[in-house]
C-alpha cells in the first residue's frame, strides 16, 4: 500500500512538472527560445572554440564549480541562506571519493577485489556515495540554522569551512598535509575515456547540464514554492502548518549533494585533493560567483563561475599580468560593485537592461510611425 502511495505521488510529481514545462515553453519568448538553443549549442562547441588544453581545464573547472553553485543557488536563491561553507562541501564530497578509491578500490595502486569486484562500476559508484556524505554535512549544517539565521549564519558557515582544512590535516585517513594523490582517470563509459582535458570536458558538461535540471525541477516545483514562502515569511510559513525546520534540512542536504557530486569530479580533474584548496577564503570565492551571476536565474550559477575562473585568463591576455594577490583583490571590488549596482547580479542585471533598451527602442518606434 506504502509502495502504491509513493508511486501515486511521484505520477503527481511527474504530471506537475511535465504541466509547469509545458507552461514555461508556451510563454517564453523568441529571445529566451534562442537562449535554449544558443547556450547548450555554444558550451559543446566550446573544447573547439577554445582551442588550448589549458583552455579546457580552466572550463572545466568552470563546470565543477557550477555543478556545486547551482545547490547553493537552491539554498540562497530560493531559502535566503547564504553559505560560506559550500566550498567545504565540495572538499568533504572530494576526499569521500578520494578516500574511497585510494584506500578501497585502488589500494596501493592495484584493484581490490572486495568490497568492489568491478572497480569500473565501482569508480562511478563513488559519485552517488559521496553526494550522501556531502548531503548529510550540509545536513547537520542546516539542522543549526533552525536558530540562527542572517550575519549570525554566514560567520557559521565559515567557521565551518575554515575548520574541515584543519581536520583534514590532523586525520590520517585523509593524508594529512599532503592530502590524497590519485593515479587513474575515472572509469571509460564503454567506447567513451575520460583521460584528457577535451573528453573530460564533456564528462563534466553532462553533469553541469543535470544540475541545471534538477535545479530547474526543484525551483518549479511545490516544494520550491514551499522555499520561497519560508524565505518570504517564515513567522507566516509557520503559522499555516509547514514545518520550517524540517524544510531547512532537506535543502541544506540537497544543496551539499550537489557539492558532493562536484567533489568527486574535482578529484578526477586535479589528480589530488588538499586541505587549504577547501577552506573559508574559498567559500567566499563561491560566494562571489554566485552573487555575480545571479542567485535566482538558471544561467547565474554557470555565468558566474565561468567569469571568475576565466578572470586571470582574460587579464593575461589583455597583458594585465595581476598577479594572485592582486586578483583577490580585483575579486573583492567586483563584489562591492555587483552588490551595490547589480544587486541581483549580472544575468538579470543584463535582463533588466536588454528589456528597458527594448522597451525605449519600440516606444520610439511607435512615436516616430505616429508622427508620419
């Protein structure tokens, strides 16, 4: 009967979702249409307009920061709670996996026949794995924000993500100061390898294109709704019978299975993981993209990792040369600029624009085709 009741609810689910879609295509405009088709059309043909392997390792990079940033853009976007702790997040998501393949399915280097007799399919499985581990941190993580919310959160978060550096260094199964060195790519996908910049590429966009439809489901969704209202009004949210709390966990645990996931495919592209590569500086930089792009709109998350991790390559080539310090600096007055300018950040700040030159531009129009 329970088996009966959950498929019942899912059919709801999928009907809901499938109607909410079927709305979104019949009033998107001509604009956003081309959108749905330019975007994804431009990041598969991206490894060719780039060029350069090194190139393709700064977009994937992008990708693995947009793949975490579109759970934080659940979490801030939709709940209101900015994190400074994702960063954190997808460290914990990195060393599940790094642990997992190091100590038990590679150990030493060669396969381990037990726990995993396929390490092929045990490669992969370590994804789902450590997207459960990220999402019972960031569990436990939201289960505090029950009573503390506002500047009180935030100094929390990055409290948290300046300790994990700190535990990581002291527990030996994390490797300590070195960290964790891994030698193989992840496991080929029958004919498809993933042992170069350009295949891993399009590994990590199919994974950033996941994220922005799960992100999409949620945010269209009766559970999302039930976010914004408690974002809105949580006294009134409440109030009306909707647990608060038990809300809060589920997203904070959603949002840390995206970081989780990320994590994973960190590893993979950087070969190790370290402690400092996951503290508070580095949430803060999360942080930054996500305000830059945009919190509550599709293509923030991606816009902005892509602008900040393509930053330094784009200073160079203009014969900038910003050195590193220099460019947390230049990061820092970014922000200070989107939040006093673009305060909903650049993508529907661009929107905004687009839409009132359009809007000049055809009441113009009219004027001139009334005066003749």
């Amino acid at each position: 009967m329970q088996l009966t009741d959950l498929g019942k609810r899912l059919t709801r689910k999928a009907q809901d979702w499938q109607g909410a879609l079927q709305k979104d295509l019949a009033t998107t405009s001509w604009e956003q249409r081309i959108l749905l088709v330019a975007v994804p059309t431009l990041l598969i043909l991206a490894p060719w307009i780039l060029g350069s392997n090194r190139l393709i390792t700064v977009a994937n990079t992008a990708g693995i920061n947009a793949i975490a940033l579109y759970g934080l853009a659940l979490l801030y976007g939709q709940l209101g709670y900015l994190s400074l702790a994702h960063a954190a997040l997808l460290g914990v998501g990195a060393y599940t996996g790094g642990i997992l393949m190091d100590h038990i399915i590679f150990e030493g280097g060669a396969p381990v026949p037990e726990p995993f007799p396929n390490t092929d399919w045990a490669t992969w499985a370590v994804i789902p794995l450590a997207a459960i581990t990220a999402a019972i941190a960031a569990g436990l993580l939201g289960f505090t924000a029950r009573r503390v919310s506002g500047y009180h959160f935030v100094i929390l978060t990055f409290a948290f993500g300046a300790l994990l550096p700190i535990v990581l260094k002291n527990w030996w199964i994390s490797g300590r100061n070195e960290g964790i060195l891994l030698r193989d790519p992840p496991a080929p996908l029958g004919s498809l390898s993933f042992d170069e910049p350009r295949s891993f590429y399009f590994l990590v966009l199919a994974f950033v294109f996941l994220a922005m439809i799960v992100y999409y489901l949620i945010v269209r969704s009766s559970f999302g709704r039930t976010l914004r209202g408690i974002r809105e009004n949580e006294t009134l949210a409440g109030a009306v019978g909707i647990n608060t709390a038990s809300y809060k966990i589920a997203i904070f645990a959603i949002s840390g299975a995206f970081a989780g996931v990320a994590g994973v495919l960190f590893i993979h592209h950087f070969k190790s993981v370290n402690p400092p590569q996951f503290g508070g500086i580095e949430g803060v930089f999360f942080a930054l993209m996500l305000l830059l792009g945009g919190p509550r709109w599709l293509l923030g998350p991606l816009v902005g990792a892509v602008l900040i991790r393509f930053l330094p390559e784009i200073t160079e080539g203009i014969g900038l040369g910003i050195n590193p310090l220099q460019l947390q600096e230049v990061f820092g007055a970014l922000l200070i600029v989107v939040i006093l300018f673009l305060p909903g950040g650049l993508v529907p700040g661009v929107a905004l624009a687009y839409t009132r030159l359009k809007r000049v531009t055809l009441s113009r129009a009219g004027h001139l085709a009334i005066h003749r």
